[in-house]
C-alpha cells in the first residue's frame, strides 16, 4: 500500500493539474484575468493532493523515480483528456515522442536506489 497510495493521489492530482492548465481554453469569452484566476484555484486543489503524495512517495521510491512517476502519469493523463474533453486526436509523432519519454522512465527505474 505503501506504493500505491501515492502513485494514485499522483494521478488525481494529475489530472486535477491538467484541468487547471487547459480547462480555461473550454470556456468562451473568460477574460484572462479570470483563466488565472479559475486555474489558480483548480491548482489550489492539486497541490492539496501532490503535495501529501510527494511527502508519501518520497518514503518509498527515490526523488528521480517520484518525478518520472508524476510526468508519465501527467503525460498519460493528458493525452486522455485531450482525446475526450477537447476531442483532438494524436498524430503518429505525438504518439512516438510520448513513447519515447516513457521509455526514458525505464532508465530512472534502473539506475536508482530506494531512499534508506
């Protein structure tokens, strides 16, 4: 449980983030004083749930792999959002480069320790 638990809030937290940076672009005529404003507030929210997941994680896996754990989460996350929120698809090189920085993640996992 000790693993998991932070890699869940991670994923909550990752899409709770994604919303803050682009649920804006879903509103018509948001002035961009009030963009900041809501997606300061939706980020108020995913630094409650990073934040405890972070303090957890770092427990359990090294500082490197908590951080290639948040961006692979982030970036799958993303691409699910994008795909049925803003309904846009991804090409081929989309799909090669997120491939590509999660197949850097492999290397993360390989050359670290967990923290003692």
């Amino acid at each position: 449980m000790a693993y998991i638990l932070p890699i869940c809030l991670l994923a909550v937290a990752s899409i709770i983030i994604t919303f803050a940076w682009y649920f804006h672009l879903k509103v018509e005529n948001l002035s961009i004083f009030s963009a900041i404003l809501m997606s300061w507030g939706i980020a108020l929210l995913e630094y409650a749930i990073a934040i405890p997941a972070i303090r957890m994680g770092s427990k359990v896996f090294s500082l490197p792999e908590l951080e290639t754990i948040r961006i692979a989460l982030t970036l799958f996350l993303f691409a699910v959002v994008v795909a049925f929120v803003f309904k846009q698809k991804f090409s081929m090189q989309h799909l090669l480069g997120f491939g590509l920085i999660t197949a850097g993640a492999f290397f993360v996992f390989r050359a670290t320790e967990v923290p003692s």
